[in-house]
C-alpha cells in the first residue's frame, strides 16, 4: 500500500498510439564470401582458402532480408606473407556493396585460416674465413654440415635464391682443427629453414714456403690501342700452403692496373697477385713497377 498525501490526486494513463512491427520476420542463407584487402609481403601468394563455414543465416524483416544480395566479410593481408588466422565479421550488402541494416547474421563472425602458397628448395650453404693461421699453419679445407638446407616460403620469393653465407670464421692464430657452429641467416622475409644452425670445420695443417718464379705481369684496364712499357716484366711471389702439389708460373697471376693512364704519362703501381686456394701469397719482389703509356 502506498500512502499519498491527502492534497494529491490519482489517474489512470491513456495510450493513445501503439506502433506494431507486423512485417514477417524471414531467414535466408548465404554463402559467405571473402574479400582481401591491402598489399602483401613481396613474393607472397594466397593458396585456396575457405571461410570454414557453408553458409550464414540472415534474419530479418522480409523487405530487409529480401534487399540483401550476399554475405561479405572483409580480411585484412597487409605485408602478410605467412599463414594466419584472422577473425572475420559478417557483414550483409546490397546490390551496390552497402550494408543492409535492420537484419542480422548468424553465426555474426568466425575465425577464418588464411593460408599461402608455400614452396621447398634445397639451398647450399657456404662458410668462409678471413686472418692468417698461427705459423706454419695454413687453411687446407672449410667444410660445413649441413651441405644444403630446406627453404621453405612464398614460391615466387624463392626463386633464383642464392646460395646462403654463413658469417665469416675468424682463424687469426689458430694452431689446430676447430669445429664452430653459426647461426644459418633467413634468406627471405617468411621464410621457414630446415635447420637453424650449421657445423662449420675448419681445417688447418703445416704448411711450407715456396718461391713461384718468373710470374708474368699482366696489363688490366688498357685502351684499344694503347701501348704500355713496365720497369719489370715479371715478379717471384712467396706463397704458402701445401708442399704439393708444386705451384708453377701458369698457376698465378699478377697484374697492373692502368685504367686512366693517358698516353705520353707515367705511375707507379701495385702489383696485384692471385694465388689458388689454399695457398697464401706472402710477399712479392717487386709490389710496385713504373708503368709508362707510350705515345
């Protein structure tokens, strides 16, 4: 019971207008179907990929139902180049892609794997080294274990990929064998490697000092038609490495630059020698020749 005061006065509310919603309420089912949007990774491609669900319920008044022409949902790839999974709302539209309102989706969104196209090749590894042996060391072999690796990522990504460098082994006074295990690098931005890591042996062994004789000068860079006169026409290098087999004349190359040279002018320059691995030019009689462009 409620106690009113004794000034106030009671009535009974009227409703004049009530507003019934009499259109039939309707479902239709749809195909679901998946838009992209946005730029990809380099090289990535999409493989097949499926919305997960066979249809979505659209419920509604029957003239909102009746204007809807598909079931869209919209999955951003922006610099995706690897599968993943995205959660898709749907969304219904129109003849013209606009959204039609008043209706309602069933299931309202779903979680929806979106794969890439992958490809495998085999890939080699390579490891070099840089500084000298402790005496009378010198490298005779690098080995590395794995040889080739798996690739795996975007197929057109992987094309023409080259071979994978591990990073340099330092064997600045090493006395003996060593066995170093590096980090294999990611060739492409995705992509997945069949080992992570590599087993890199270098070898060292004694090694011996050879004098290679009467190695040739050769002349880089010459004009067509130009004409070069040589204080030295040859050189004897020191390498070292393997007592054998024995290193010739013909094994090594030594060479002056004169790219820029102009006729009637004159300079000194390096000498420039090449040596088969293993062995390791260690000096040269003449490092530097005058070298003159004759007129």
């Amino acid at each position: 019971m409620i106690n009113l005061p004794t000034h106030a006065t009671t009535y009974t509310p009227q409703v004049k207008h009530v507003t019934l919603d009499l259109r039939p309420v309707i479902d239709r089912a749809f195909k679901p179907t998946l838009h992209f949007q946005g730029t990809m990774s380099i090289g990535a491609q999409l493989a097949r990929v499926h919305a997960g669900i066979p249809q979505v319920i659209v419920r509604g008044p029957d003239v909102n139902v009746r204007r809807v022409r598909a079931v869209v949902g919209n999955i951003s790839v922006v610099n995706r180049g690897s599968t993943f999974v995205a959660h898709v709302t749907w969304a219904p539209v129109n003849q013209q892609g606009a959204t039609v309102g008043g209706v309602k989706c069933s299931p309202a969104s779903t979680l929806v794997t979106v794969p890439f196209r992958q490809t495998s090749v085999s890939v080699p590894l390579v490891a070099s080294t840089f500084g000298i042996p402790a005496s009378p060391y010198y490298v005779a072999s690098v080995q590395v274990l794995p040889r080739v690796i798996q690739v795996t990522g975007a197929s057109s990504a992987l094309v023409n990929l080259s071979p994978i460098a591990l990073s340099p082994i330092n064997v600045t006074g090493l006395q003996q064998t060593s066995t170093i295990t590096k980090t294999i690098p990611i060739p492409v931005a995705g992509a997945h490697l069949s080992s992570v890591t590599a087993n890199v042996t270098v070898t060292v062994v004694p090694g011996v000092r050879t004098v290679v004789q009467h190695v040739p000068i050769v002349i880089r860079g010459a004009t067509p038609h130009g004409h070069y006169k040589l204080s030295a026409g040859w050189v004897d290098v020191t390498v070292f490495g393997p007592q054998s087999p024995a290193l010739t004349a013909q094994d090594l190359e030594a060479s002056v630059q004169v790219q820029g040279l102009a006729a009637g002018q004159s300079s000194r320059e390096t000498v420039t020698v090449s040596v088969p691995s293993p062995w390791v030019a260690q000096s040269v009689s003449h490092s530097v020749v005058n070298v003159q462009a004759l007129p």
